[in-house]
C-alpha cells in the first residue's frame, strides 16, 4: 500500500547541543569558581546568546546587557526607598506593591528612550527578580551586583559556545553557483530556514556563492528575500548578470535589433503571440501583442501587478534592448514552430530552449536567446571578475552540473557547499569526485 502520511522528525542541531553545552559549562563554572552566585541567571543569559550566526548572537547579547543594567539599576532604587522609608507593615506593604507596579512603567519608558525596545522584557524580568524574589536580602548592593555579574557571565559563556568553531579551512579561491528550482528552494519557492541562516553565515565569512537560473531577477527577489549575497545573480538562462543589492545589469547578452525584427516576422507568419523580455534603464519590460491562450492569460494576470514587471502592448525596441523571447501555447504548436525555427537560418546567430510547462498540462514553452546567453559563458566572466580560477555547480540535471542534487532535498545544496567550503583544516585539500558529496 502507498506510504500517504509521512511524519519527518526532525535532526538535533547544532544550536541545541550549544544550549547543552553553555548550560552545563554553566555548572561547572559556578562548581569551581563561583559557588556564591545564582547559576539560573547565567544559564539564561547564556541561552539567550546561543543564536544561528554571529549578528544574532551579538544583538541579542547587547540586548541582554542592557536590559539586566537598566533593570538592576531601578531593582536597587527600589530596595533603598524599601529599607530606608518603608515600614514593613500591611500599609508599608501595600505602598510597596504599588511603588514597584508604578516603577515597571519607568522601567519600560526607559528602554524606549533609549532605542532598546527589545531590552523591555528583559528589564522587567531583573527588576521583579530583584524587587520581589529577594526583597529580603540584607546587602542591596552587594545583590544587585551579584545578579550583574551572573548575567555577564553567562553572556561571556553562551558568546563562546556559540562562537566556537573546529579548525577549519576556507576555500575562498572557488566560486559556488547553484541553481534554484528543484535545487535550493523549498517547494519551488524559498529557502528552508537551515539553508537560509548556514548561507548567511557563509556569506559573511566571505563564500564566492551565488545563484543560477531561467528566471528573471523580479522573480528571485522574494525567494531570496534576506539572504545577503554579495556577488551578482546569472538569471535569463546565462542572458544576463544582475546585481540583486543595487537592481543594476552587469552584463547582458542582447539579441540585435535586426535580428529581433526577423524573428518577429518569423513569428507572426504563426499567428502567435510572444513575450519579448526587454531592458530599458535597468528595468525589465515585457512587451506583448495580444493574449491569445488561457496559460498566457494566467502568466500575465498574476505576473503584471509586480512593481517588478512591466508590460507593455508599446513598441519599445528603438529605445530597449531585446534579451529574450518566450512563446506559451499548446505542445503541438510550439513543437511545430520549434521545429520551424531550428530549420531555419535564424538560429544561427540564437539559441532556443523548448520544455513542457509544469504549471499548464499540455502546454511547452519555447524561449530564444542570443547564441553566447549561456550560464557558462556568465560563469567565466564572473570568475575572471572576482579573480578566481575554479567553479563548482548544483544542480539537478545530470551531467549538466558538477554537483547533482539527485534527491530533492532543499538543503543538500547548502549542507554540500558548508563540506567544500569549510573543510576541517588536517582533511585533504581536494575537490574531486565531488558528485560523492551529494549522495
């Protein structure tokens, strides 16, 4: 019987055996060295530090700072007016009660004069930890600063746990280039969340990585959406290099004005219509004739409200520049007019690329490219600008890539690239046989 319901449980991590790690380090320290203080306070603040990459561990290490300072400071002014002005008796008590009530908005108020608004929680967890859980305490200095130091310990302990890496080797003289699709997203549409922060950590280490793919750059900002990368994306199939950060062209491979209008009157002998994706000003423009299929009806209605995407029925090809066309339509059809243009003398100067739709049964796609709009030609003058000399590739077709991804996994790409870019320093410095590392 077919397995229907799959239950995938999910793998410890590194970042809960950090927690064990600081929490227990947390022992030891108070066991040997410090066996006055309150170990619960440094074991929370060590929790709290043990984060997925650095900018994370230090904001949240600063924020804990602040909010055991700002709470600390408010906890002894509390514990002054109770012991020098307060009578303990049911009335001196109950002007206690509303005395430290009164004092949490002072407490918040000041994390936000401050611009800590996220040290809010954590200033209000010392304070009544100090106000009410050890009113009793006979040295209110001597407390306070205790709790400070517990705090700072933990931070300093959680900080090292989480920083603490095996000696290892970076390989910064190789460029990574994966694809997207079936590749590195998950479910055709972002990274998972172990991919997204292991690549960002990567990226700040300084990983030449970068991405690869058929679609346009409008359709890889919400999938990228947070990952920092630092070099240019090749999308358009290898058409074009795109700087993801500045929303700038690097490098195009445009089809010629002369050729453009050949191959439109080469179309229109079909009566089809086509979507030429053009550049003007760095903008991607997609000019149309008239929808003519429900598929291309759908493309263009869930396409043309991208602030991304610009349609148009205008002839813009004196101004703009041409860098691909792309036809949808019954698999027939495009069949016929693949086959018409490969016969041709057009493609001696393009490149076209047919495949059926996966998102409309019984419809195929045909797009056409100048003849050096190719991955591996983007690939070389990525390399040569960035001055390396070797590339390694991920993708899911074999005998295409250098790395194939052969079963869908959206975090085999990363888990693959975090083994060649980071080998422990006494491995083997070799990047052979590099298909073992995927399996």
């Amino acid at each position: 019987m077919k397995q229907i319901f799959a239950v995938k449980i999910p793998k410890i991590g590194m970042r809960i055996i950090r927690s064990s790690v600081a929490v227990f380090l947390c022992f030891l320290f108070y066991n040997w060295f410090r066996k006055d203080g309150i170990i619960f306070y440094s074991q929370l603040a060590a929790l709290q530090c043990i984060q997925p990459d650095r900018e994370n561990m230090m904001a949240k290490a600063w924020q804990r700072t602040i909010g055991t300072l700002v709470g600390a400071v408010f906890g002894l002014i509390i514990l002054l007016i109770d012991k020098n002005y307060i009578e303990p008796n049911l009335a001196g008590n109950l002007v206690y009660d509303i005395l430290v009530a009164v004092t949490i908005i002072a407490v918040i108020y000041v994390t936000l004069l401050i611009h800590k608004r996220d040290a809010s929680y954590f200033s209000c967890l010392v304070f009544l930890c100090i106000v009410v859980v050890h009113i009793g305490d006979a040295n209110p200095y001597l407390f306070v600063f205790n709790r400070v130091m517990d705090t700072m310990i933990g931070i300093a302990i959680g900080m090292c746990v989480n920083s603490f890496q095996l000696p290892r080797r970076k390989e910064k003289d190789i460029l990574f280039i994966s694809g997207m699709d079936d590749t590195l997203l998950m479910d055709g549409q972002k990274l998972s969340a172990y991919s997204a922060v292991e690549l960002n950590r990567m990226l700040a280490d300084g990983v030449h990585f970068t991405v690869s793919t058929m679609r346009t750059p409008a359709s890889l900002i919400d999938p990228l959406r947070g990952i920092h990368l630092k070099l240019p994306v090749i999308a358009m199939d290898g058409a074009v290099m795109y700087d993801m950060e500045k929303h700038e062209y690097l490098s195009t491979y445009v089809i010629s004005p002369g050729t453009v209008h050949k191959l439109q009157a080469f179309l229109d002998m079909f009566d089809v219509n086509y979507f030429m994706n053009l550049i003007l000003d760095d903008m991607l423009i997609i000019q149309y004739k008239e929808l003519k299929n429900p598929a291309e009806k759908d493309i263009y209605d869930k396409l043309h409200t991208s602030p991304y995407r610009n349609y148009t029925k205008e002839n813009l090809l004196p101004k703009a520049r041409c860098i691909y066309f792309m036809l949808i339509g019954k698999q027939d059809n495009i069949h016929q007019i693949a086959d018409a243009l490969q016969s041709s003398e057009l493609l001696h100067t393009l490149r076209m690329v047919t495949y059926p739709s996966n998102d409309y049964p019984g419809y195929a796609y045909i797009k056409i490219y100048n003849e050096n709009a190719t991955r591996e030609n983007m690939i070389a003058y990525l390399k040569k600008k960035i001055g390396v000399q070797r590339s390694v590739t991920f993708g899911s077709i074999e005998g295409r890539y250098d790395v194939v991804i052969r079963e869908y996994d959206s975090n085999k790409v990363v888990k693959v690239l975090k083994k060649m870019y980071e080998p422990l320093r006494w491995s083997r410095k070799n990047t052979n046989g590099l298909n073992s590392l995927a399996k």
